[in-house]
C-alpha cells in the first residue's frame, strides 16, 4: 500500500511538471476525456490502481487519442497562466471585494466555453476528417496585443497550438524583440482546423473564402472576449479574413486600420520572411519592414523603446 502511495506520489510530481512546463510555454488549456474527469475529482486511496490522472493522456500539444478527438466535454483549465493582472485561482473565497473578480472570471469562463465549442465543431466535414486537433488559440486572454495568422500548419495541427513550426519560430522572436513573450500576448488563426491537402500527405494549402467565412465566428468571438488594444494581422490571408479586403498586404502593411474600434496592423506573415531568408538583402529588407510595423504597435500600446529596438535590421553603416 506504501508503494502504491508513493508512486502516486512520484506520478502527480510528475504530472504537475509537465503541466508546469506546458504553463510555461504558453499552454493555458488540456483537452481531456469525461473518464479522466471524473477520474480526477476521486482521492487517492491505497485501493486504487490506477493513478487519478493518467499521465498516458496527451497534452494538447500531443495527439489526442481518435476516441476523445473532438469529444463535446474535452476542455479543463490547467493550473493555468494567470492574467497579468490578476491573482492565482484563489484556493478560497476573497474576504473582500467578491464582486471585483466578477468580470475576470466571466471572461475567463467565456473563453473556455468558447473553447469547448470550437473543439467540437464539426462544420467543414473535409477538415474534421484530416484534423489531428482543433487549435483554438493561446497566450494570455487579457493581452492588449494579439497576433492573427492564416491557419494551422502540421506542426500546429499536431501540437494543437498556433506558431510552433518555422514560421512560428520567426513570430515568437519578434514577439520577444518587442519585448512580450508568448504568455503575454495572445495568438490566435483566422482558421482553427488545418486546411487538408487530400492529394498529398505534406504542403499547406490556403483556406477557402466559405472556410474562412464559417470558421470566423469563432476568431470574432475571441476578440470580442480578449478586447485588446492592437491586432496584428500576419499576412494577406488574415488581413482578408479579418476586412473582407483583397488589397494586397504591400499596400496595406505598415498602415493601422480600423478593426471594431481596434487598431489592426497589417504586416506581413512571418512566412513570408522565412522564404525571403535565402536571399539575405531581400530578407533584411522585409525584416526591416516587418519591424518598423511592430514599432508602430510598440509606439501604440506605450512600451518603452530603447535606442537598440529602434535600430534592429537596419543596414549597418560603415
Ligand atoms: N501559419 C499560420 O498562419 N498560422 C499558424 O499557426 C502557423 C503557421
């Protein structure tokens, strides 16, 4: 019975490191199974032999098991990133002010039941077959900055988070030259569902105008929800998305438009800039470009910005 007890132990350290480590990275919510629910709510007792929380349950940056795939009851919130501004889940009531948290907590419960929903969805049958998760967004819901992309690659589609592949690569540096990490703003896709590629089991394929159009909702809402001060637009598929606009993301960039009485910067996709990288003169001028957008959106929200950020891709001068 000892044993028992201590491997349990050893499992939920194990468990609370890994959620630590997925908290850390970004990742705010788990899908998991109504079994493994109710296996959590039970105590530890030397009669069980299983632990409470089956550490073979994958994270939402794992594959989900094809049975609890897109299941309607998959979402808990993990012991979670913590807005900015506000307190840890607290253990107790607070004894003042109850009613202060109202709001936070509302948004919060919003956000996971949207989260439930888009989980769930099935309205593009072509991509619910080829989906391995439904990436819903991730960051800090309380952001004054949010980043918007086209739609789920394979990485993302694997790990069920947006911007985790090349390109992804190239938007968490910028996120951090701006001095924001990923914790502290939100990221998110016009899409939520990888665009399949039937023909060919690799490459990307942009979404359709009725894909986009049934999946916007879902992207609208969180918006509305998350309230923040600048969004970014990544590339011209976005910046359609977002304004129905086909003017091309050239002409566009680099110009605050308005967006639901929010300041929307158009830039380019972070793609784009990968692309661009095997020929350097070419890339540092779209760097350069790209940057001088996140300046502007730096300048936006006030944060502060040091000689060195103001110089990042500029031509050196000899
Ligand atoms: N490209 C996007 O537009 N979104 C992602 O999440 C990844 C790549």
């Amino acid at each position: 019975m000892d044993r028992k007890k201590n491997i349990y132990h050893q499992l939920l350290n194990s468990t609370t490191q890994h959620l630590e480590d997925l908290k850390s990275r970004g990742i705010a919510y788990l899908p998991i199974s109504t079994h493994s629910l109710k296996n959590l709510s039970r105590t530890p007792s030397g009669s069980q032999s299983q632990p409470a929380f089956s550490l073979s349950e994958k994270s939402s940056r794992g594959h989900t098991p094809a049975s609890e795939k897109n299941a309607t009851s998959p979402v808990v919130a993990a012991p979670a990133i913590r807005p900015r501004h506000a307190p840890d889940f607290p253990a107790k009531q607070p004894e003042q002010n109850q009613t202060a948290d109202l709001p936070e907590k509302t948004r919060d419960e919003k956000i996971a039941a949207l989260r439930v929903k888009a989980l769930s969805c099935r309205k593009c049958p072509n991509l619910v077959r080829a989906r391995k998760n439904v990436v819903f967004g991730v960051g800090d819901i309380h952001a004054d900055l949010m980043f918007i992309g086209e739609a789920p690659g394979a990485d993302e589609d694997r790990m069920g988070e947006p911007f985790v592949g090349k390109a992804g690569q190239i938007l968490t540096k910028i996120i951090g030259a701006m001095g924001f990490s990923r914790q502290t703003v939100y990221i998110a896709n016009v899409l939520k569902c990888r665009p399949d590629t039937p023909d060919k089991p690799y490459g990307n394929r942009k979404p359709t105008q009725e894909e986009m159009h049934t999946c916007l909702p879902y992207l609208n809402a969180q918006i509305d929800l998350i309230q923040p001060k600048v969004v970014v637009a990544l590339g011209a598929t976005a910046l359609q998305g977002l304004l129905g606009t086909t003017s091309g993301i050239s002409r566009l960039r680099g110009k605050f438009q308005d967006f639901k009485s929010i300041s929307l910067m158009p830039t380019f996709h972070p793609s784009y800039v990968l692309r661009a990288e095997s020929n350097p003169t070419e890339a540092a001028v779209i760097k350069r470009q790209v940057w001088e957008d996140m300046l502007q959106v730096m300048e936006h929200l006030n944060c502060p910005i040091s000689a060195k950020q103001r110089g990042y891709f500029l031509p050196k001068n000899n």
